[in-house]
C-alpha cells in the first residue's frame, strides 16, 4: 500500500472554443509516438508516480517474455543516479535485420511504433503480458533519453532516442559471446510529476514476478548515494536478488507468514494438461477472511474473472463432495455455502492464455469462458487427491468449514443492520454524522475525525455544502484480531458503514462491499498528528483495506494532513508539516521565535483547521491506493495481526525514520 500526495486545488475550465469554424482543419492526426506523448495516461494509466514505475514494468515485462518462452534466465533492474533506469537481460536479443514491410531495422520498428513487437507472432511467444504490445515504445516516447543495446549472431548493436525519436541509425559497435538486451531510459521531466523512484515500489513488483517465474533471477540495484553517503568511501548501493525454486507454493507461505497456520501443507497444483498452463497454490489459516490474489500472462487481475470463478467452484465441489462421502457434515446443524468453504483459505492463481480477453482497457478482469472450465478441472482433480492422501489435514479444513458456517448464521443480523434501503434519503443515517447538503457523491466528501472535540472544530469549520463530519470515538476495533461478526456488531464500524450508505452482499458474494450507492467520492480519515493519531488512522486504513477493499481500489480513501506546529517570530508566522520545517523556521528567523505544538485536531481553532487541512485551495491529501495487493495484505497482518516476533523485527529495521513524540 502506499500514499499518492495529491494538491487539491480549484480550478474552472472555459470548454468554450476559441476558433468557433469547425472544418477539417480542426481534425488533427497525431503520427507515431506523438499520440502517447500527447495522451500519457491512456497507456501506462496516469502520470505521477504509479505511471512513473510502470515505464519499468513494460521494459521488464519483455524480459519476462523471453523468460516464459525459455529464452532467459537472468534480468537485472538498476536505479541510476538521476532516477534513469537500465533493465538488462539474457534473452536472444531483439532482432536487428531489416523489418520487411517496413523496410527499417526491427530493433527501431519495435523502439518507435505502436503495437510492435513479437509477441503478436504466436511462433516466437506464446503466451505475453504487457499493455497490449505498446509497452517499450510507449517507454521511448515518455523518456527524455533511452538508448538500447543488443547482443546477438556474436555482435553488439545500439541505437538511442530523444523524445522517441532515434538520434542515429542502428549500428554495430563490436562483438558479443553472449545474447541479450540493455535498456537505459531517463523518464521525460515534462511530462511526469513526479520521476523519483521508490526502491520498495520496484522491489515488491519484482518479487512478485520472481514467485510468478520460478527459476528467473531478477536482482534490483539502487545506485543513488544518500546525501548523507557522500563522503563515504564504503558506501555500497542496496541490492536484493529475487528468485524462487518452488514458485507460488513460496508465494503463499510469503503472504501467509503472519498468519496462523490451519494445515501444515501447502496444496500446489502446476498443469498444462487441459491445454492451458495454470499454477495455483493455496493453504489454509486459523482466520475467517479469504485471501485470493489471481494473475493471467503475469497481469494482476484484482477483479478477477474466469479463472477464479473456476477455482471457487472446484473448491466448494470439491470439499463438500469430500465432507458428504465421509459425513463429516452431521454435527453442523446449519446449512453450509461456498462462502463457509472459503474463509481462512489463501490462494494465488496465474494462469498463461495464449489470447486473453481483459474486460476493459486496464486488464483487471479476465472474460475467457473456457478458462472457468480448465481452472475448475485442474482443481478438482489435485484437491480431490490431496485430501484423499491427507485425511488429517482434510478433517481440519472441514471443522474449520462447519464453525464458519455457525459463524455467518451468527452474524447475518449484525451484517443485515449494515444494509440501508435508501442510504441518500437521510433514513438510517448515525445521529452523529454531520452530513454535507449535496446530494451528488462526485462532489461530496466525508471526513471521518478522531474524537468528539475534534469533530466539533471539524463541524464549525467545514463547507457543509459539500463536506460531511463523522466523529469517532476513541480508537475503533482492531479487525485483523476479530471475526467477522464481531466487526458488524461495533457500533461504530456500523455507523461507518451506514454514513457512506455501502452495503453488504452481491450476487457473486454475500460479503462483498456494494459501493453502487456510495455517498462519497472523497472519504478522508483526519486524526491527529502523532503517535496515537498514526494508530487510529492505520486501524481505519486496516478496516478498509479487509471489509471495503472497493473504496480503495476506486481511488475514495483519502488521508488528511494537518501541521505538526505553528511557528510565529513577529509579523512572521508558518505553518511546519515536518520537523525539518520547523528547524528550516527557526535557522531563518532565530531567537524570540514561538512554536505551538498541535498535540490534537481540537487544540486548533475553527479557522486554522479549515485553512491548513479542511480547504480545497490549501490543503493536502494522501490518496490510498494499493499499488501491490498481496504485500499491502502481508503489511497489514504483520502490523495488526497477532504475531509480536514479525512486528517487532519492521519497528526495529524501521526506527531510524520514526518520528517518536515524548
């Protein structure tokens, strides 16, 4: 998980044109790569720091490519100084003869225009991710500067671009032993918001990849001396090696760490006998919550699709087929559903389909209808094995089974107080919510504030036009510790629930979030700034992320930021964010300098909470996003969950940039 600084300015656009005669003159053509540098965020999804870090996912995507096809071995990532990027592999080599249609090199063809490249030819790849085979020239026409090298039939090549286009033919410049291609690229400065890398960005990406690809090596080096580094001759840059022997079954045990293990094993299932590659490997946990993480050709769909459709079905079948055979279904006394069968269950899918089809532009959701049936057979066939061969193991899986079921007939009226039939009518809505006069969730927000005090300062401060005020008291339920129906009985999760007007139940899922009636497109978390504040906003961000996973993925979570001081020396005064703004105050304006230490939201005054962290003009927000689904989870569990050892080991790697109030 990670935070996106977003400045939330006002602004108006006149949509009136200036040239009021539209003729064919109006029409313009954008040529080769112009249109990608001209619409950025149709290709690589946005421009600020999510599509920053996809320019390298595309280049590593075609190492991966050549991995599957199994021509590569070895890929290596490195963060330059500067933030350039160099991606190298071992891989045959893109090809440099001459493109017979186009009659220029094919190194430049696949550098310079859309929807080239051999994964379109069935016969070089197989199977291949990436974004629909406009990803490296999409990274030429978004980078200042790249230049790509190539080894292959014993020589070296080169080309380079500036702005997408090459700065020289493609020649040769000596003699090679080994095959394989080096890309260095500088992301274009005009273009992004941002073009520093993140390390653990990069990392969490590649690591997944690794769990994806077993047998690859992709190692990642950072070569960006800290400021504090500088004069040390010593200093090494960081660099972790990915690599998996076993695959997902290791990818499990990674996300599964924090958790308490059900059964010792972890049931593996790796095919192609049905005609189509799928690896899924899954466990079970002591815990009431299902884990399931699903990808096609190495694209994380976190909407899923057909290929876990077909998990879910064969793991109901399965299960329940195995528990009626050896009646161990009799001391229930309630009825068992799919759901009941897949609570505590962790689950990673990949499948490899030679044409997927992705519902929509982002690839979130795979839509190939032969795959739910593959999938399934797959399934069914290793789980019915694996507990016919472990009837211990099976038996645990199955208790497990019978006590979610009494646990969702325990909870159905607690979850039933959760739904709302007119969430924008007003009825059902908390007695301390202060809502906002809009009635249009695309303008309206929602500030969820730590404490009564604060709330109040929130109420006579805010625009109750548009923004709403949701007073929490205290510090909500911790929900990585408790079962469901524990969770929908706190009142004050359920007032949560009930100020947003989100429900609980679809037809796919009864415990999935239902946002069609959502109240609110900005749902901000404003806490105070310091160590207790940081808790209760990481136990909401907690409540989120495990029960309203939706509002997330939507871009609706948001958390505020107000000042840690106020610094005033005469006429002068500053509101200081960080300690080094305060320091940066007082090494400007010296002696006889006051600092206010905002220990609470309610030691600020009406105004100056509104000015500083309430006001569209003024303020700003951290966006919630997800950016890697399966480390945020392991994050949460290690952070939240029950196990000390994990927890205590990330403070102590982590104390060094803690910021401890005493």
């Amino acid at each position: 998980m990670l935070y996106e600084f977003v400045k939330n300015n006002s602004s108006t656009y006149n949509f009136m044109a200036e040239n009021k005669n539209y003729d064919g003159s109006s029409i313009q053509v954008l040529e080769g790569l112009e249109a990608v540098r001209k619409r950025p965020a149709m290709y690589i999804g946005d421009v600020n720091e999510k599509g920053l870090h996809h320019l390298v996912y595309e280049v590593v995507d075609n190492s991966i490519d050549e991995a599957m096809a199994g021509f590569c071995k070895n890929i290596k990532v490195t963060i330059n100084e500067g933030n350039s990027i160099t991606v190298e592999d071992d891989g045959r080599g893109i090809p440099v003869d001459m493109h017979p249609k186009l009659e220029r090199p094919a190194l430049e063809v696949v550098m310079t225009v859309l929807h080239a490249g051999g994964k379109f030819d069935k016969d070089s790849y197989k199977v291949s991710g990436g974004l629909h085979g406009v990803g490296v020239s999409c990274v030429n026409a978004l980078s200042s500067h790249l230049k790509v090298e190539v080894c292959r039939n014993q020589k070296r090549y080169t080309q380079e671009y500036s702005y997408g286009i090459p700065t020289f033919d493609v020649k040769e410049i000596g003699t090679s032993e080994h095959t394989g291609t080096k890309v260095f690229f500088q992301p274009d400065d005009s273009i992004f918001l941002t073009t520093i890398y993140k390390y653990d960005i990069l990392a969490n990406r590649l690591r997944e990849l690794a769990y994806l690809n077993a047998g690859i090596r992709i190692s990642l080096t950072d070569e960006r001396r800290p400021e504090s580094e500088k004069n040390n001759d010593n200093w090494t840059p960081k660099t972790e090696e990915f690599y998996s022997k076993k695959g997902l079954s290791e990818f499990v045990s990674y996300i599964d760490q924090n958790r308490e293990k059900l059964i010792s094993n972890i049931i593996h299932i790796n095919t192609d006998k049905y005609g189509v590659p799928v690896e899924i490997a899954l466990s079970y946990n002591t815990g009431d919550k299902e884990y399931i993480y699903s990808y096609v050709n190495n694209i994380n769909t976190i909407e899923h699709g057909t290929h876990v459709t077909g998990f879910r079905t064969a793991l109901t079948r399965t299960l329940k087929k195995y528990a009626e055979t050896n009646k161990l279904l009799e001391k229930a006394k309630v009825e068992v559903d799919g759901d009941d069968f897949r609570e505590g269950v962790t689950a990673v899918i990949s499948v490899k389909v030679a044409e997927p089809q992705f519902e929509g532009q982002t690839k979130t959701k795979l839509g190939n209808d032969e795959i739910k049936g593959i999938v399934d057979r797959a399934v069914g066939e290793s789980l019915t094995n694996f507990l016919e061969e472990n009837p211990t193991e099976a038996k645990r899986i199955v208790d497990k089974v019978i006590l979610a079921a009494q646990a969702r007939v325990a909870a159905r009226k607690a979850r039933e107080t959760v739904k709302r039939k007119s969430p924008l009518g007003g009825a059902g809505l908390p007695g301390k919510l202060s809502d906002c006069t809009s009635k249009d969730p695309a303008v309206s927000e929602i500030f969820l504030v730590e404490g009564d005090s604060a709330g109040g300062t929130a109420k006579n401060g805010r625009d109750r036009f548009y923004q709403a005020i949701l007073p929490l008291r205290g510090k909500i339920l911790n929900v990585e510790k408790v079962l469901s129906h524990k969770v929908f009985d706190s009142e004050e999760i359920k007032n949560i629930y009930a100020a947003l007007g989100v429900t609980l139940g679809t037809e796919e899922d009864s415990m999935a979030l239902n946002i069609s009636k959502l109240r609110y497109h900005k749902i901000i978390i404003m806490t105070d700034a310091d160590v207790d504040g940081s808790h209760i906003a990481t136990l909401i961000m907690t409540l989120f992320f495990r029960y309203m996973k939706p509002i997330i993925e939507n871009g609706y979570l948001y958390i505020a930021t107000p000042p840690l001081y106020l610094c005033k020396n005469g006429k002068h005064q500053e509101y200081c964010w960080t300690e080094n703004q305060r320091l940066k105050f007082l090494e400007t304006y010296g002696s006889n300098t006051n600092v206010q230490r905002y220990k609470g939201l309610g030691e600020m005054s009406k105004e100056q909470l509104w000015e500083t962290t309430m006001c569209p003009e003024n303020r700003t927000l951290r966006q919630v996003t997800i950016e890697n689904a399966a480390s945020a989870d392991r994050i949460f569990s290690m952070l939240m969950g029950d196990e000390v050892e994990p927890r205590r080991e990330f403070i102590e790697q982590n104390a060094t940039y803690a910021n401890i109030d005493t």
